[in-house]
C-alpha cells in the first residue's frame, strides 16, 4: 500500500505561481512512478504530469508545458508540482497519483491522494 497526501492549494491571481506537494508513504520504492491529475467542477478527471522515481523520465500534458514543472525529492519521498503562469482555467481540484508503471500512472493509477484545490482569479 502507498499513501499520498497532497499539500499547497490555494487561490492566487492569475499569472501568479503556486507549489503543489505530495508526500508518499507507504510500500514508497524506486520502482514507483508519480503523477499528478486534476478535476474541474463537472468536467472529467484529467492528466497533468508524470515523473519516474528516479526523475530520469518525464512527462506533461500539452495543456501545462512550459508552464508547470513536475520534480521529486526522494530523500523526502516527495513529489512536486511548480505551477506558474497560473490561468483561470487551471482551477481544480489537484490529485497526487502512485504506480508502478509509467503508462498506468497516466491513466488509471493504482493510488491517490485525497486532492489538494487550486483557485485561480481573473
């Protein structure tokens, strides 16, 4: 088992940045990839970004290039998410993702966090 607990959601204006985190204890290991999802008000949970255990491999939705980056600390067991250039259609509800494989932890992890919200004004 591997539990996540996402922290740092907030409001901020747009174009203004914000630190996501997500703590992972549990079965943690070298062997688990990372991500990061977020759900909007009636809309579908969606894929933000991915990152290896290592931090060797990494991958972003086309929606947040250039914009958010995904890093991870392992000595912490701590995955992270730095938002910038913040717009208001990034509101949501943010969910810290677990598993043991790079393309599932895309789409169907096998862990979450509990979310963590972001509001962004205009």
């Amino acid at each position: 088992q591997v539990q996540l607990v996402e922290s740092g959601g907030g409001l901020v204006q747009a174009g203004g940045s914000l630190r996501l985190s997500c703590a992972a204890s549990g079965r943690t290991s070298s062997s688990y990839a990372m991500g990061w999802f977020r759900q909007a008000p009636g809309k579908e949970r969606k894929f933000v970004a991915r990152i290896s255990w290592s931090g060797g491999s990494i991958y972003y939705a086309d929606f947040v290039k250039g914009r958010f980056t995904i890093y991870i600390d392992n000595a912490k067991n701590t995955v992270y998410l730095q938002m910038n250039m913040l717009k208001p259609e990034d509101t949501a509800v943010y969910y810290c993702a677990a598993d043991r494989s790079l393309v599932a932890v895309t789409t169907t992890p096998s862990y979450w966090g509990q979310g963590t919200q972001v509001t962004v004004s205009s």
